[in-house]
C-alpha cells in the first residue's frame, strides 16, 4: 500500500487555498440527479469520494462531464432508474444520499447500507424514519436499502428527528424537494454543508427555508432547473491546516475560508495560545513558542466538530498540562490513540472521554491512518515529530483532502509519497456498518 514518508521537525510556513467543501459535494452531486437540465457544479473537491460520486451518478445515467479540474457539469435529464453501483455505494458513507435522491427522481430506489470510516455503529434510522413520513416504504436488509413509494412521487410531512443528523437532514432536505406539499424538518442539524445544500437546491428552482437553524421548511416544487452553483470551501480542511501550523511552530495563511466557519476552531486554537489572526476570506495562524492545554468536547455544529477531533487530540499532546476531550457525536472515534501512543504520547481513554498528559514531544514511528481524519491526525503527529514518520493506509486520506502532500509541501514539509505498484484502489478496508 501506498504511504506517506514525513521528516518531522519543521514548522510550516506560506500559504495554502483550500478546496470546496467534501460533506456539501458529495451532497450536492447526489442531488443533481433531480435537476431537469444541465448542473454545473464549481469548486468541487479533487478528492476520491467526489469521484466515486460522479461515477455512481454517471452510472445511473447522468452526463458528467469536466469542464476543468474543480468544475463539472451534470446533466440527469436522461437518467433512469436502476440499481446504483453497489461496489462503489458500499465503500462511502455519503451514498446515504442516493436513497433521497433516488426516491425523490424515480419513486424507487435500491442502494446498499453506506460504508465510510468507522467510529462504531452509524445506524441511519433517522433516515428511513424520514423516507416513511415523506410516504416511502423502507426495507433494510442483508445490507440493502430498498425504498419504494406508491404512486411514485413522495408527500410532504412533518419530521421530528430524534438525533441531531447531519445526514438525515441533507438526505430529508433531497427527497423533499420536488414532493407534493411542504415538509418540515424539527431538531435539524445546522452545520455549513446543510445551507450550502440548501443554497444549491435553491439556485435550481427549490423552495428550500431556514436551513442553519433546527427547523428546515422545504416547500415541493414541480421540478428544478440547470444552473450554476460554487460550493463553499471546506470548513475540516481549513482546520486540519489551522491546527497543523499551530502543532509545528509555523506561520501559515490559510485562503478562501468563510472564518465564521471556523470560529469554533479559531477560539479552542487561541485557548492553547496559538494565534489566529481572522481576515475577510482568510485567517493567519502562528504557533505559540508554548501551547497551553484546553478541553475540547464534540458537539454539532456551531460546537466544535467531530471531524476535527483527532487533529486537535495531537496538538493537545504537545501542550503543557492535562487536557481532556469528551467525543459527543461517536462511540468509538480514538482508534488513532493506539497510533498516537506509538509516537510518544502519553493518553487515556475510557468510553468517550479522552485524557491527554500533554507537553512530551513526539517521536517518529510506522503508524497507520485508522480513517480520514484520524490520518489527517497521524501527518500532523508525523510533522510535529523528532525523526522520521510513515503513515499507512493513506487512501482514507485520500478521500477527503485534496492534494494533501503538494499543499504540505509548498508549506515547507517535508512530506513524500512512497508508491507501491501493486496498490489497490484503496477501498478495500472501509468498513460497511449493519444497522
Ligand atoms: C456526517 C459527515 C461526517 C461527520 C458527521 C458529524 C458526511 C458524508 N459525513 O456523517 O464527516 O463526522 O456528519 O458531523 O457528511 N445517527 C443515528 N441515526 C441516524 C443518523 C445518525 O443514530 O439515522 C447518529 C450517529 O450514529 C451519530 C450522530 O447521530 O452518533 C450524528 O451522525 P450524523 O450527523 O448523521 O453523521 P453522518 O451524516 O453519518
């Protein structure tokens, strides 16, 4: 398998652009496959889970077609109905959103229960319970979605969800959009992805309200339009940046970022003594000469997010004292800790709570990245580290950040990609969850 090899030591310093948003495309591509008309989609994210989107969606019959590296056009109007790839569905969590998207363009839908990175059981309930209120019926079994409305087009409904979901929101949010009457989502989550989505759907022809607050009203149109949508840059990959300049020492200028975004991140950062300077679209950040500890606890958004757990656990390795991080969304998300003990540092964990003796600098050693943002996690411990670092199972990386070794590198670090020619393509280990 293809690795990363990182000579640690070195504070990262320039700047870096970061991409379009991975949780919003990987939405939206699902969702263009309601749009009657040609979709160009700008700012999309070179990331391996887009790709396997576009495949999906091309496969079911789509036009997709790259009008250059971060912008494509989708055009649905000949698509039809059949099953959706399953090899591919299974090996990404955000296939989830096929079954919306289906239901809401056929009537019908056969997908495979989502695969992703695994932090426990990821059950989606709420998903089927929003399918059934919209008038689907729902059958999961043998790791199957099979989804079918009578009369093929879905009704508004009022839906509370029991758990805040940013999945079941977004895919609710889809299936509502062109289904007779309004529907009404309570207890929505109201992370950026859910607007951006919103904001999508709403450029081509949907009546889609309050997304960003808990209660989202999607009133049913007859049917969407083309038109042109830039996705908003990636809110986790401006943070993975953030707290790797902080961890190493560095001075980095972090471009094309909403800092609003962010501010839950910037305000733990400033906690540790890190410095974030907050511009229009961009925020500097300059790593303490030394880093205070913090609590962190995961929260959905505005809290601070999951998604940004594991980075944030290695800097609090390096900062004096104890810190300690409650994981508020997931049972199981300290897979890395294992890795981290590997380097030096020195944590516990019980349940979901996480406590870090911090202030031991790290020390270079084979690690493996256990999934996406946990391997994020394992490069920041790696250029923070004495000596030298490899990083395996690097594809979970690959999934979610783009060009994650070339925007490094340009920040000064010394990072490369060890190939292995008789690589997979890199999926074979993500783990599809039952119910
Ligand atoms: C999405 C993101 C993921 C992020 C997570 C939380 C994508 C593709 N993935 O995942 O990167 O970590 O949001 O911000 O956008 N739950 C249920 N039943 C359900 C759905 C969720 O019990 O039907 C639980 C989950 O197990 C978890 C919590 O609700 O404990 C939140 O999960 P959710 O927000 O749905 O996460 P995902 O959509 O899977």
């Amino acid at each position: 398998m293809d690795k990363y090899v990182i000579n640690g030591g070195k504070p990262l310093h320039g700047e870096v652009e970061i991409s379009g948003a991975k949780n919003a495309a990987v939405a939206i591509i699902p969702a263009a496959l309601l749009v009657d008309g040609v979709c160009r989609i700008e700012n999309l994210p070179q990331i391996s889970d887009v790709e396997m989107l576009l495949t999906i969606v091309s496969d079911l019959g789509c036009k997709v077609k790259y009008i250059n590296k971060s912008t494509v056009e989708v055009d649905a109007r000949n698509a039809t109905y059949k099953d959706a790839p399953f090899e591919l569905m299974r090996k990404i969590r955000a296939s989830y959103y096929l079954i919306g998207s289906m239901l809401g363009r056929f009537g019908v839908c056969k997908t495979t229960m989502p695969g992703g990175c695994n932090f426990g059981v990821r059950p989606i309930d709420q998903h089927v319970k929003g399918m059934e209120a919209l008038g689907a019926t729902i059958d999961v079994k043998s790791g199957f979605v099979l989804g079918d409305v009578q009369g093929g087009k879905l009704h508004g409904a009022r839906i509370y969800l029991d758990k805040v979901s940013v999945g079941a929101t977004m895919n609710i949010m889809i299936a509502a959009v062109l289904a007779q009457g309004r529907t009404i989502i309570e207890n929505a989550a109201r992370e950026p992805h859910i607007v951006d989505l919103a904001n999508f759907l709403n450029s081509m022809g949907a009546d889609v309200r309050g997304a960003g607050t808990d209660t989202i009203k999607v009133n049913g149109v007859e049917k969407l339009h083309g038109g042109c949508y830039t996705i908003i840059p990636d809110q986790i990959e401006a943070g993975t940046y953030m707290v790797a300049a902080a961890a190493t020492g560095g001075e980095v200028l972090i471009k094309n970022i909403i800092p609003k975004h962010l501010e839950c991140i910037t305000a733990k950062l400033r906690e540790t003594g890190t410095i974030v300077q907050q511009y229009e679209d961009s925020v500097l950040v300059k790593g303490a000469s030394t880093l205070r500890r913090a609590n962190v606890k995961t929260l959905p958004y505005p809290g601070f997010p999951t998604d940004m757990q594991p980075q944030i656990g290695v800097l609090l390795c390096l900062a004096n004292g104890t810190s300690v991080i409650t994981e508020g969304i997931y049972d199981n998300r300290y897979k890395y800790v294992s890795e981290l003990r590997k380097m030096g540092a020195e944590i516990q964990v019980d349940g979901r709570v996480c406590v870090i003796e911090g202030g031991h600098r790290l020390t270079g050693a084979p690690v493996m990245a256990c999934d996406l943002r946990a391997g994020a996690a394992m490069v920041i411990a790696g250029l923070c580290a004495a000596g030298q670092t490899e990083v395996e199972d690097i594809h979970y990386i690959e999934r979610g950040y783009e060009n994650f070794v070339g925007k490094l590198r340009a920040l000064g670090a010394d990072i490369r990609i060890e190939e292995f020619p008789d690589d997979q393509d890199g999926y074979d280990k993500v783990v599809c969850i039952p119910v």
